[in-house]
C-alpha cells in the first residue's frame, strides 16, 4: 500500500472520529439548530469523500474493502455542489446508520497495513 494511501485512510479515520466526537450526547433537534455543527459535520463528510477519491485514483482496489465507497463519494459530490439542497435528515441517518461502517473498514485497512509492516521488519 502507497504512503498516500496510508495517509488517506488516516484522514478518513480522523474525520470519521471527529464526526463521531461532535455528535456526542447531541440529538437530531441538536444537529439541526447548530449551524457551526452543521457545517462542521459537512465539512468532515467532504474530507472523507474526497479522500476516498483520490484513493480511487491511486490505489481502486482499496476501495473494494471499503463498503459503499461509491455512495461515500456521491455524498461528498452532493454536500460540495448541491449545497444548497442538503436535507439534515439525510446527512444525520448517514451518521448514525453508515458512519461505523466506514471506520471500521478504515481501521481494518490500517491494521493491514501495519501487519504488512511489522512482517517486513521481520523478513527484509
């Protein structure tokens, strides 16, 4: 696995937990009445989308350990140019029932590659 890829999937693991770290103890009334938490989820989302977009052009087999990478990308297409039509609703179903998904399959892929490294140390 490239470094930019390692680097990639660190930048959706830290926006993932940032995600998740806004969120706390916040309920959907919450989300929808904080425009800075809005707009910080949103931006986080972005990160994670684009990420994975310039993973698909260095590395696309990665992708096909990440679950739906596909709608992930789309979703940070419709946050950045359809600004103006985002639902809340969408945005924090997408929180609470694909985010874990996403990190979990991030983590899986940073564990890979640290088992990758640790057996290169190994056997050089």
């Amino acid at each position: 696995m490239k470094s930019d890829i390692l680097m990639h999937l660190h930048d959706i693991r830290h926006a993932g937990q940032a995600v998740r770290d806004f969120i706390a103890g916040r309920s959907f009334q919450d989300y929808c009445s904080d425009e800075l938490l809005r707009s910080g989820v949103e931006r986080k989302f972005e990160i994670m989308g684009e990420a994975l977009n310039r993973i698909a052009r260095d590395d696309p087999a990665v992708l096909n350990k990440i679950r739906d990478y596909r709608d992930i990308i789309s979703f940070r297409n419709i946050l950045v140019h359809g600004y103006d039509t985002i639902d809340d609703r969408i945005v924090w179903d997408t929180i609470k029932t694909d985010l874990d998904n996403l990190i979990e399959d991030v983590d899986a892929l940073l564990t890979e590659k640290k088992a990758e490294q640790d057996d290169q140390a190994e056997h050089p």
